[in-house]
C-alpha cells in the first residue's frame, strides 16, 4: 500500500518528467522509515503519481548529499548551485543546522512506476 505525501505542483512537474529523480530530508520521522521498494505516492493536490524507492544513502548533512547526487538532487530549474556551500544554504531554508546535526540526511533515489493520476 502506497504512503501519499504532499508537494509542490512545481517539484511534482519534475518527478514526472523524471528531471528530479532523488530527494533529500532529515532522516526522522515518515523519512526514516523508508526502504527499498516502497511505494510513495506523491501529489499536489490535484494530481498524484507513484514512485518506487530505488535506493537510499546516508549523509551527515546536505552538502555531502548534493556532492554526491548533484543535479539528480536539485534540479537547476529549482535552484542554480554550483557548490556544495550553496547547496547547505538551499537546504538551510528548509532545515536548521541543529536539526541536520541531530537526525542526518536520507536521500532517497527513486522511478515513476505508475501514471498521473487527476484527483
């Protein structure tokens, strides 16, 4: 059974078009629990479509993540970085120092494995 969660119409368009194919977060609570082969289903409200977790890594923060998935990670249309120090400030918008310090980063590296489904 697929866990729903929720993004932006705008990361959504590049799942699909498989221009994004990996995302980070902190490795705690929903995301910490992720493994291989599960089944995620992501939506915007209005459209949803499945994934299926390829892969995980494990990183003690966001620079060393993007280091090592770059633009499969962080797409350009979402932010123009070139190094790893603007990768951590990308991330610090959504994530403090303290909490990166305290839980780690999970990336998880994934494929579309269903349609776009309209809601």
């Amino acid at each position: 059974m697929a866990t729903s969660r929720y993004l932006p119409a705008e990361n959504l368009n590049l799942i699909i078009s498989n221009t994004q194919t990996c995302i980070a977060k902190l490795n705690v609570g929903f995301w910490y629990n992720i493994t291989p082969n599960q089944i995620i289903t992501f939506t915007d409200g209005e459209r949803e479509v499945d994934v299926i977790i390829q892969s995980l890594s494990f990183f003690s923060n966001f620079g060393d993540a993007w280091f090592t998935h770059g633009e499969k990670l962080i797409p350009s249309s979402i932010a123009n970085i070139i190094t790893v120090g603007d990768a951590i400030k990308y991330y610090r918008n959504h994530y403090s120092s303290e909490d990166t310090i305290a839980c780690g980063v999970v990336v998880f590296c994934f494929h579309v494995n269903s349609p776009v489904r309209k809601l």
